[in-house]
C-alpha cells in the first residue's frame, strides 16, 4: 500500500514540530521583550532642556517637563517646536530600541509588516 502526504520516512512531522517549536520560542522572547521594553523610560530634552519628555518604551508619555523660562506668550511658536521636537525625538528613541531588540531575537532588523 502506497502512503501518500508527508515526507519519506515520517520526517515531515518532526519538522513541523521542530518549527512550531521554535516559533513558540520566538513568541516567549517578542513577549519578554516587549514586557522589557515597556518597564524602560527614556529621558529626551529639547531647547538645551528647556522642555524634558519621559517616555516608556510602550511610546507612553510618562512626564513633560517645560521650563518656566521658555514659555514666552508672544512666541507660542517656539515652545509648540520645542515640544515637538523632544515628543517626536522620544519616540523614535524608543522605536529604534524596539528594533534593535527585535533583531536580536529574530536575527534580522525586523520582520516588515508584521509588527
């Protein structure tokens, strides 16, 4: 009788399990590390510290600082850049955290589309 499916000699199942395996090992470390990463907090200034952003490393703003000397009434403008400067710096410090650390689990920069 003729077996049909699988590899020669029951191999396919070892492999199939071999590879479940090593994804579910792979998942236990993404899961760490996000749980790592989110106990993180990144201090980022802007303005020579005039505005100060702590940031998890889950992209939540855990403090904003602005120094009183900044604020200035009639130049909105600068304290709006200084602001954003610190926010948007803060979160690509932490983004660029996440894919180091992703590359070190997978072995690669990281996996385009899937996170």
């Amino acid at each position: 009788m003729k077996k049909f499916g699988g590899m020669p000699g029951g191999m396919g199942g070892m492999n199939m399990n071999q590879l479940m395996k090593q994804a579910q090992k792979m998942q236990q470390q993404m899961e760490k590390m996000q749980e790592d990463l989110a106990e993180k907090t990144y201090e980022i200034t802007s303005g020579g510290g005039a505005v100060k952003v702590l940031i998890s490393g889950n992209k939540e703003i855990k403090e904003l600082i602005i120094q009183k000397e900044v604020v200035d009434p009639d130049d909105v403008e600068m304290l709006q850049d200084l602001i954003m400067t610190a926010v948007n710096e803060a979160v690509r410090q932490v983004e660029e955290a996440y894919q180091a650390e992703m590359g070190r689990v997978t072995g690669s920069p990281g996996i385009p589309g899937l996170f």
